[in-house]
C-alpha cells in the first residue's frame, strides 16, 4: 500500500527549498539592478551548495534539505536494509574488514552523488541568468522546483551513464555482499 | 530575475501545505486501492503458478488462445490495472480469448528454480493444457518484457507448438549502448549475489529501477500529487500504479543467475549460445510469424534491443509496431489503449 511516509519526506524537501529561494528573494527590492541581482544569484547559489556539503558532513544540520539530494542514497540504505544488512556489527576479526570496505565504498558513491548534486546547482545558477537574460521570469514556485528537478535529472543521469558509476554501483552491491558473506551482520 | 517576491512564495508555501492536510482526509477515506478488474478464473496450477483465462467479452472468441507470458519482474496486473487502462480488456473486446500466466511470489523454497524450470516446464505445461483444452495444434503466445524473452526462447525450442508470436517491449540484444540496466549489471559478481542472497529481493530491483531517475520517481511525483488531492479518481488511479510500483516479487535465485550472466552481461541470446537446460536456444527456429511491439521513448528496454530481433529470428512472416511512448506507458496510457490492442488483435486475426 501508499507509503505516506515518501509523500511527508518530499513535501518536507520540497518546502526546505521553498525555504531557500524564499530567503533569496528577500534580499532584493522589488526592482533590483540587474548586476546586483546577478551577484546576488552567484551568492545565494555558493551558499545553498555550502549548505548541500554541510548537510553532507552533518545529516542533522538541514535534513529536509539533505533529502533533496540524498534520494538514491536512501534509497539505496533502504534496500541494503532488505537485506538484513542495516545494523552491521564492527566488531574485530576478518569480518570487519568486509565493513570496512563497504564503508570506504559507500563513501564514494555518496561523494559521486554529492558531485552531481553541486554541478546541478551549477546548471540550475545558468538556467536562470540565460533566463534572465532573455527576460524570462518564473512564475510559481514550483516552476522553479521543476527546474531544479530538471538540472539534477540532467547532470544526475549524465552520471549514471559513466562508466565510473557503473563501476562504483556494482563495487558497493559486491561490498555490501562481502559483508553479508562474511557473516558480519546483526539481525 | 526569478520573478517572485518573497511574499508570493510564502504564499505558495502556505497553499502547499493547506493542501496537504487535505490530501491526508481525502488519502484516508479512499479505502481499499483494488487492481486487476477483469473476470477471470483459474485454469491451472503449478507450484506458485496460476494460469487465468480472462472471461471473453465477444459472443465467439477466436477458437486460437493467446497466452500472456508476463515477466517474472512485477506483477502482472499491469496489463489489466483498471477497467479504462487495461490491455487485456482491449484484447477481449476486440475477440480474443485470453489466458495469462502469474508466476505468483516465489520464497525461500523456490531459489532452486532456474531458467529450465521456467521454460521447459512451466510455460510448456501452460501451452500444452492450452493445445488440449482448445484442441489445438499450436497457440498464440504474447511476450511481455522478461517475458517476451522467455517466449523467444520457448518458441525456439518448441516451434511447433506456437502459431504466432507477439513479443512486447522485449529485449534481445542487451548490449546496445544505451541500455541502462546492463549498464548497472556489467560490474556485478551475480554469483556472490545468489550464492549469498539466495533469491534476488524485489526491494533491491526497486532500487535499480528508482535510481534511474530518482528525482522525478521519487521526489517530484509526490510533490505533483498535491494537486490531484482534492480529485478522488486521479487519486486512486496514482495509487494504483503506486501499488504496481512497489509490489515486486523476489526473483528464484537459480533463473535470475542464469539471466543476468547469460542474458545481461554476456548477451549470449543474439549469439545464440543461450542453453535452457541441455538445449540450445536459436532465434532462427522462430519461423511462425511475429509482431515486435516495441516503444519508441523506452528506457528500460531501448528501441534497438527489440528491433535487432528482425535480424537473428528466422520468421519470414516478421513485423514491428513502434508504440509513440515509454515502457509503462505502453500499458497504462490513453494512447495505448487506443492504439496496441487493436494493432495486436489485427494482426493476430488475420493470421
């Protein structure tokens, strides 16, 4: 059945980066000078990537907005779960080093993904200033949303059809096995 | 400029959040989300395998049965979601009679099931309770993904018994450079996975498919689903496909070894150096006529993986119909149902 849980988690995202152009927005008059708006855009852009690294340091520091980004990793912790694999005992002997391991790799998946989140903030900065430029305005919040939706779609997939993910991908899912394998689990 | 005041979006914000609260009253009163809306009865069973003939809404079907061979990925209930989206409803009203196979949920005990189970007894024991029940010499088959492979294989191993073959959104080459999910798969050791897991957990193929598109899968669809709160049938019908979504059987150990190494990443069908049990798969002993249904925008199963079907199978009876969508869209959409059943059932009918 529904599970009620992904709508609340996204309406939450969706409702932090409400938050973000909100607070953008409030920083100009009504009528601001281009220049200054354009500055204004390379700022707030440089802070809502600053928050996307901190939130990737510290899950609790934005969490709503961490899990703008943090889709497929979640996801993926979902499915790890599935496989009786959530609560991991680091205890000594051969077997923690499987965990190791699948740490060290889970690092770089979420470094990959943490990557493709930046550059979509990048595309997202140019999106709006070629809109600006040819005097298109958005009309709705959610429009923005959408487009945010769109860049990291773009830059996202660009990702997922290199040959580095396909690589990292199939490393993590070995990984995690390895420590199942290894009898390195807790029910 | 972006456009909006600071004012407005919190407005937005508001209205969002209003809207909300009413999606949780009008979620909570929807009741029971119900698929699969055609009559049906059980024919046969086998283990967890239930072979339905749907109930024909025509005064004489077609005396030649066709069977649904759906993949063992999801449910089959797709191709029968609700009475305005079902294909099969599209297949009955145009004269057909119809009998579809549901692998059920294979557990535990089924990890041993391989690809030889699969193909030389299941489906075989289907189609021969339909040669006899029938009273016919050979049947019509209709693939659908995974399962149009498996019916590509079956109909290379059992010609004789198959009188058309409809393959649908199904793959054959799997090495064209635009399929994802080999893409994902090359770099997986499937032998660990099975030998460690057993059978493949249908959450872990959940993953897979979500993490092809995780921002619109599983982030803009329930931020959309706002607006449909205050509109109980596009409600349900969300729900429904929702339900599809996530109810995705877990995958008999033995048969999923066999399709990711030999399918997936060796791509040994089109080189025709696929074995189900001791005999040898060729797509050239496929030479009754068949229809590849493909779908021009799909992402799971590009164009080019059917298409390279006209190349290897041996039919000299051998059509495509192009479906203008995607891979669930061929399904679910308006369009689809309009367009596929009929084009199936045409071509069907007048061989």
């Amino acid at each position: 059945m529904f599970d009620v849980e992904l709508l609340i988690k996204q309406s939450r995202a969706y409702l932090a980066f409400g938050e973000q152009i909100r607070r953008f927005t409030e920083q100009f008059p009504s009528d601001p000078q281009p220049t200054d708006w354009d500055t204004a855009l390379r700022q707030h852009f440089d802070r809502f990537k600053a928050m996307v690294a901190q939130s990737s340091e510290d899950s609790n520091l934005n969490p709503d907005l961490a899990q703008l980004w943090t889709l497929t990793l979640e996801s993926w912790q979902q499915a790890a779960s599935s496989l009786g694999i959530s609560a991991i005992a680091s205890r000594a002997g051969p077997s923690a080093d499987a965990w190791q391991v699948y740490q060290q790799i889970l690092g770089e998946y979420f470094e990959l993904l943490r990557q493709s989140a930046m550059t979509a903030l990048d595309l997202m900065e140019k999106r709006l200033r070629d809109r600006a430029v040819a005097g298109e305005a958005a009309g709705s919040l959610r429009e923005l949303f959408n487009l945010w939706v769109d860049c990291n779609e773009e830059t996202y997939g660009r990702m997922l059809r290199g040959a580095e993910y396909s690589e990292l991908s199939g490393r993590l899912l070995n990984a995690l096995l390895g420590c199942r394998a290894s009898g390195e689990t807790t029910p | 400029m972006i456009g909006l005041t600071s004012e407005r979006i919190a407005e937005e914000l508001q209205a969002f959040q209003a809207k909300l609260a009413q999606g949780a009253h009008t979620l909570s009163g929807l009741g029971e989300i119900e698929v699969g809306v055609s009559p049906r009865e059980a024919v046969y069973q086998e283990d967890k395998l239930t072979l339905y003939r749907y109930r024909p809404r025509t005064e004489k079907p077609h005396p030649v049965p066709l069977l649904i061979v759906y993949a063992l990925v999801n449910r089959p209930y797709m191709m029968d979601l609700q009475e305005d989206r079902s294909m099969i409803r599209g297949l009955l009203d145009a004269g057909l009679d119809v009998y579809l196979i549901d692998w059920g949920y294979p557990d535990a005990a089924d990890r041993e099931l391989g690809l030889t189970d699969y193909i030389h007894r299941y489906i075989d024991h289907c189609v021969d309770v339909l040669r006899e029940r029938c009273g016919q010499d050979a049947i019509n088959l209709l693939g659908v993904c995974q399962g149009g492979t498996l019916s590509l294989c079956f109909s290379s191993l059992y010609p004789e018994k198959i009188r058309n073959l409809v393959t649908m959104v199904t793959p054959v080459d799997f090495h064209t450079p635009d399929n994802l999910l080999t893409h994902l798969i090359r770099h997986v050791d499937v032998d660990l996975l099975v030998n460690t897991l057993g059978n493949l957990p249908g959450q872990l193929l959940n993953f897979t498919f979500l993490s092809l598109s995780p921002f619109r899968l599983a982030g803009q669809k329930y931020v959309d689903l706002t607006d449909i709160f205050d509109d109980a049938q596009a409600l349900r019908n969300f729900l429904r496909m929702e339900k599809w979504i996530f109810d995705s059987p877990d995958q008999a150990g033995e048969a999923f070894r066999q399709f990711a190494k030999d399918f997936f990443q060796q791509n040994k069908l089109i080189k025709g150096e696929v074995n189900i049990g001791d005999r040898r798969v060729n797509l050239g002993n496929i030479v009754m006529p068949v229809l590849n249904v493909y779908a021009a925008q799909d992402h799971l199963v590009p164009p080019a993986a059917s298409k390279a079907l006209a190349e290897c199978c041996g039919s000299r009876d051998y059509s495509e119909y192009s479906f203008q969508g995607g891979h669930i869209g061929i399904y679910v959409s308006s369009r689809a149902q309009r367009e596929v059943p009929l084009a199936v059932a045409a071509w069907l009918l007048a061989r």
